[in-house]
C-alpha cells in the first residue's frame, strides 16, 4: 500500500456532495464483526445544494446521550425545502451513530469519545474513522459548522449557544455573530477544560467558523430546549445567507467564561445536595452545593464554593457523585 491508499478513509458516502437539490443518505463505515462479517456502520446524512453560496455544516449527537441536536437536524432534513436554501446544507443528525444508537456518550463498539479522537485516523477505530472522515472529508467542505451539545446523562445546562475565544479576532467576531443569531436564551464565550482531540479545535484550526451550544442535558430533552434548537438552526443558516424562510430572532443573555475559576470540581464521593439552581446568581465564595458522605451516619457534608461571582450554567445532574466530577459551572454575565 502506498501513502495515499493508508490516507484514505474507508468511509463511502451514498450521497454526491457537489450534485443539486436534495439527498437523503448515508457515510457507510465498513465495520466487520461477528453478527456481520461485510458489516457496516451506516451514518444518516443529508445534503441539500441549491447553486452557489456558502457550505454550512450541520452535527448532532457527536456524544450519544445528547438529544437537541438530533432532535432539530432530524426535523430540518426531512422539513427544509431545497428552494428554502441558497448555497448547500450538509446535515448529519448523529455524528457518533454507534454511540447515539446506544444512548451513550461514547461509543459501544470501541468506547471513542469522538470528540476526543480528531484528528482520527483512517485505519483506526470505529470512532477513530468517524473523526478522520469529518477531518478531511467534511469540514473542508464547510464555510461554517454547527455542532450540536447538550450535557448528556451527567451534567444540565442553561441553554446556550456558544464559540470560543480565538488568536484570529475576525474569525472570532464571525462566530459570536452566529451564536448571538442563534437566538438562545444564553450565549457564551466558552472556555473548554481539554480542548485536545476536539471537533471545535479541527474546525478552527481549519478557519472555519465553529459554532457549538449546550442547550439542557441529564440524557433527555425537554418541549423548550428541542424548540430552542429548532429555531436556533434556521436563525443561523438564515444570517449566513443559506436560509431563506422565515426566522425568530429573540434576545439573547451573553456569558464570559474568564478562566478556570468557573469550575469546581468534587474531591470526594458522596451524595450531592444542589443549594443553588441552574441560573441563579451566586458570589464568590458561596456554597452551591453539598456531597454528604454516604459511607456511614454522623458525618458532615463537604462544601462545593463558587470561586467567582456569576450564574450557576451548569451543574453534576445524577444525584451521587464522584471524585473528580465536575459539579458546578459559573458563568460571568457580560
Ligand atoms: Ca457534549
């Protein structure tokens, strides 16, 4: 095998990314295994191309147990109208289908956090396959990418939409432009805790326009938080001069994320009290949250602080807790 043929990704798509109008269709993933030895894994795409314009790149469920974003894309591809779109709409409503199909964060084939595994590599894991197809493959297609987050079985969010702090302040500028057109109750200026591996890091090395969001969690959606969703996705492809129906733009609350200080993290197990709610402002130094021991009676409870004054935006959502977790979020109204 020479370079080229190792680069190559297995992944075939049943679609023609360059062909007008719309196709709905699959990434299929060759997947050998003991049910199906010329198995695949095959991934639902949508692409809708209506002459020239912009490439907007459009993804759910790049962890499995987060529901807003496949809840919108699932909807948008079979409502939106090819005469609706100038320029094209690739739509893939389950990034990680393996771990969406589970309803679990990480995959059941090869436990890949996908957006943990960009670069990818097109001769490793399932998961490993997925990022590289997206890598070369999918972003360079793209003028601007959505991806779609909310916390999955173990946080709760407010619902934001959200882009993060960049070197390049124009490409900057554009994404904080779609996440304010996004129209979430929230919008934030995102500081992630490990951005190696990730989806958004590949994007904006790439100098795309990287737009993500966080719109509830706890491995649900709710009537609002769907509906934010919904509406958010055609508000952003409507000012970036794809969409050409009809869009509900609200007001928007922005957040800053400083610095590390927004997070706390727990340092025993327990069984976690919430003091504070999603939204309510807190002060430095205030307790949100207890962890009462559960190993045996008469024991106190240990104090989770806020470091910064602001608004709690996301917190540990089951009811036990784990060293290490993280437990609250605070996010600083600007
Ligand atoms: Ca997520």
């Amino acid at each position: 095998m020479n370079d080229t043929q190792l680069r190559r990704s297995p992944i075939m798509p049943t679609v023609d990314f360059s062909a007008e109008g719309i196709q709905h269709g699959f990434l299929r993933l060759p997947y050998s295994r003991d049910d199906s030895a010329w198995g695949s894994v095959m991934i639902p795409i949508t692409v809708l191309k209506n002459g020239e314009g912009p490439t907007a790149l459009l993804t759910g469920g790049n962890h499995g147990d987060e529901y807003e974003g496949p809840i919108a894309l699932f909807d948008l591809a079979h409502t939106v109208r090819v005469q609706d779109v100038q320029g094209r709409v690739i739509i893939v409503p389950a990034m990680n289908y393996p771990a969406f199909l589970a309803g679990t964060r990480t995959s059941p084939i090869d436990k890949g956090n996908l957006n943990r595994s960009f670069p990818g590599r097109p001769d490793g894991t399932v998961t490993q396959k997925i990022a590289d197809y997206f890598q070369q493959e999918l972003l360079p297609l793209a003028d601007i990418v959505l991806d779609f987050h909310s916390g999955g079985k173990t946080l709760d969010f407010l619902p934001f939409c959200a882009a993060h702090v960049l070197l390049d302040k124009t490409q900057e500028a554009r994404s904080f432009e779609l996440v304010e057109a996004f129209s979430a109750p929230y919008s934030v200026k995102m500081l992630e805790i490990d951005a190696v591996g990730m989806y958004d890091t590949a994007a904006e090395e790439m100098g795309k326009i990287f737009i993500t969001t966080e719109l509830g969690g706890g491995g649900t959606a709710t009537a609002k938080s769907a509906g934010i969703a919904k509406r958010g996705v055609r508000n952003v492809l409507s000012k970036a001069g794809i969409f050409k129906g009809v869009v509900d733009l609200v007001q928007t609350q922005w957040l800053d994320m400083p610095d590390g200080d927004c997070f706390s993290f727990a340092e025993e197990a327990g069984l976690i009290e919430p003091l504070v709610d999603l939204g309510d402002a807190v002060r430095k130094g205030q307790v949100v949250a207890l962890i009462h021991p559960v190993g045996r009676t008469g024991e106190a409870p240990i104090r989770i602080s806020a470091k910064i004054d602001g608004l709690l935006c996301a917190r540990h959502f089951p009811g036990l807790i784990k060293a290490g977790d993280c437990s609250a979020v605070v996010a600083v109204t600007i």
